[in-house]
C-alpha cells in the first residue's frame, strides 16, 4: 500500500490530493489568502492523515528532484525567484509554507519545472526561465495518464498539446512520446485571466523595476478594469467592447500558442485542456472551435472532483516516487534525470551580477 499527497499552490488556492494506492482519500482546497495569513494550516492537515509515504510538495519553479532535507536558502531563491529586496508578500505564500513544512518530519519531496527537464532540447532553453513551472509539469503528469486510459495506450504511445489555464497564468506544454519535449510558461507566452503574460522589452524597459505583482497583472480583469470578476462574471459581457477586446486578446493568444507547439509537437493525437478557465462552457466552447483546425480538442477527465488537475498530477508522482503503481509515468517522463538551474542557458551579461550573488 502507498499513500501519497500532492500539494498544488495555485494563484487562488492550495489544492491537496491525496491517493490511497488506487483510492482518492483527500480531495480538498484552502483558498491561497488563508494560508498567507495562517500557513500551518498545511500542516494542520497534512498531520491528519498521517502516516503518509510521500508528499509532492509545492514546488514554484522546481528543482532537480530534491528532499526538503537538502533545501537550504539557495534552492529557496531558486525555487521561489523572490530576490532578497522584494516583498515576501508577492509569492503567494509559498516561501512561509516552505518554511513551515523544513521544521517538519514530512517525507517531501519537491520536483522539476519543465526548464529541468533533460526531455527538453537545450535549444528551445535559450534565454528561458519559464516553460512552465513545477504544477504545470504535474499537469502534463496527468495528461499522460488520461490519455492513455482514454486510448488504452501505453505512456510512452501518449502524444498531446496541453493548454493549461489556471485563474492566474496559462501555459502551453508539448508531449511526445510521453515526454515533456517544449513549454511555454505563463510569463512567456499569452495572456491569462490576470497575468499579461510575456512582457514587451520596452515596456520592461520603462518600468525599470519589475515586481512578482507585476507578473500577475494586465490580463483579462486589467482590461475590463474589474480585478475581483470571476471567469464566469466575465463571459456573460463579451458583448462590452473592453471585454470583447479582452476576449479576442486570451482565445487568439491561446490559438496562437498552440500553433507555436505546433512545431514542437507535430502530430500530436490531440489537444488537451485543462484548469480554472478551461471548466467554463463558453471559453471551451470556443477554444474548441477555434483549435479544431490544430488537432482534435479534448478536456482532461481527471480523477478529484475537488482538486484541480496539477495536485492530482502531482499525486500520480508522489505514488510513482514511492515505487507505486504509477512509477511507470516518472519512468517515462524521465523526472528523477532532471537537472540543472533556471539559468543555465540564459546569456545575458546582465544576468551575470544576479548569479553571482545567488551563487547559482
């Protein structure tokens, strides 16, 4: 028997899913604002369903497969990309619950982001930090295992294009093979429902200073000037021209995305979604159409009701790293050959001051 959780840290909520060999024991989600103001609440539940024989912890950008014994401040920086100035406020909580979670007992372990993924050619890595964080790998973790139930196929037959929208960031992930092969991270592609996605150098240039908040603004609520809009609020005023413009900007950037993978990712045997914005009928609706030129377009029928599909991805590997039945999807993804640090193979002169400092 393996019991295992997985621990999503999503822009709106921490997600926590919890696999009893084959059976979902803890389906749940805490809304991300509580455990910035109270972060022992992870442990608070985490102890309650102890004993456990590993947990996927939140991982932010990721790491080489690492423990949280062997987590000091450098892998924390590297993990969290919070330099020593910045406000510890704009990382979502993750630095606090990192830190609650070293003081434990727990038997944690944290994975890679796609930038580590040995799968990846370094040359789609050039001048890249992100390809998609650590969640999003756990995303692409679950869509290899529900395309090859759906199929009947074995992991290494699963070949997709995975558009993940969560509340915050999207990104755009390419399967071959049941392998993570090219990524296009939330702050590297399109925009999302709050992130502007990739910044203009100029505009970069003119602010001068880029704060993690930054990141997580000028997307659709900026646009039609309502931060607090819920998805589905949203969708039922397209008819307004600001919303219609936001609109036009999120579904063309996402098609444009997939038709980027598109050379990644050639004959992929579908495209798949999956997050927060995904589960509104009138975005999947349209994306659906509008993508059906690219390849057939499919939502990811995960196994939680509650948790969303990168808690439940990162379940699925917590049970293959502790040699359950799933091994076989980190066998496949090659996650424990991940290697490397998020700058690697960025050639910047600039970048130099900040690696030196960090010692990375």
């Amino acid at each position: 028997m393996v019991k295992v959780i997985g621990i999503d840290p999503g822009t709106k909520s921490y997600d926590f899913c919890g696999l009893d060999d084959n059976n979902l024991f803890m389906d749940t989600t805490i809304p991300t604002e509580d455990i910035l103001k109270d972060p022992e609440l992870v442990v608070k539940l985490l102890k309650s369903v102890m004993p456990l024989d590993l947990i996927v912890g939140p991982s932010g950008y990721g790491l080489p497969l690492t423990h949280i014994s062997n987590i000091d401040d450098k892998k924390l920086f590297l993990m969290t990309l919070i330099m020593s100035n910045s406000k510890k406020k704009e990382n979502l909580g993750l630095r606090k619950v990192l830190n609650v979670l070293i003081k434990e007992n727990f038997n944690i372990y944290f994975i890679p982001g796609i930038i580590h993924m040995s799968t990846v050619p370094n040359h789609r890595k050039v001048n890249k930090i992100d390809m998609g964080t650590a969640d999003k790998l756990c995303c692409a973790a679950l869509g290899i295992f529900d395309q090859a139930r759906h199929y009947n196929i074995n992991y290494d037959e699963v070949s997709f294009i995975l558009v993940e929208m969560g509340y915050g960031f999207n990104a755009i992930i390419g399967v071959e093979k049941g392998q993570i092969v090219d990524g296009i991270g939330g702050t590297s592609g399109s925009i999302g429902f709050l992130s502007l996605g990739a910044i203009d150098g100029e505009i970069a240039y003119l602010l001068n200073k880029i704060d993690k908040s930054t990141l997580r603004q000028g997307g659709l609520a900026y646009i039609v000037g309502d931060e607090r809009i819920t998805p589905e609020e949203f969708v039922m005023k397209i008819c307004n021209e600001r919303f219609s413009l936001a609109w036009e900007a999120f579904i063309e950037g996402i098609e444009k995305g997939v038709a980027q993978m598109r050379i990644s990712v050639k004959k992929p045997r579908e495209i798949l979604l999956s997050g927060r914005l995904c589960k509104v009928k009138r975005i999947y609706d349209e994306l659906s159409k509008r993508l059906s030129s690219l390849g057939k377009v499919r939502r990811i029928d995960g196994f939680a009701k509650v948790a969303k599909e990168a808690a439940q991805g990162a379940a699925l590997i917590a049970n293959g790293l502790a040699d359950g039945e799933y091994k076989k999807i980190v066998d496949v993804m090659k996650i424990k050959e991940a290697k490397g640090t998020l700058f690697d193979h960025i050639y910047l002169k600039a970048m130099e001051e900040i690696k030196h400092k960090y010692e990375v």
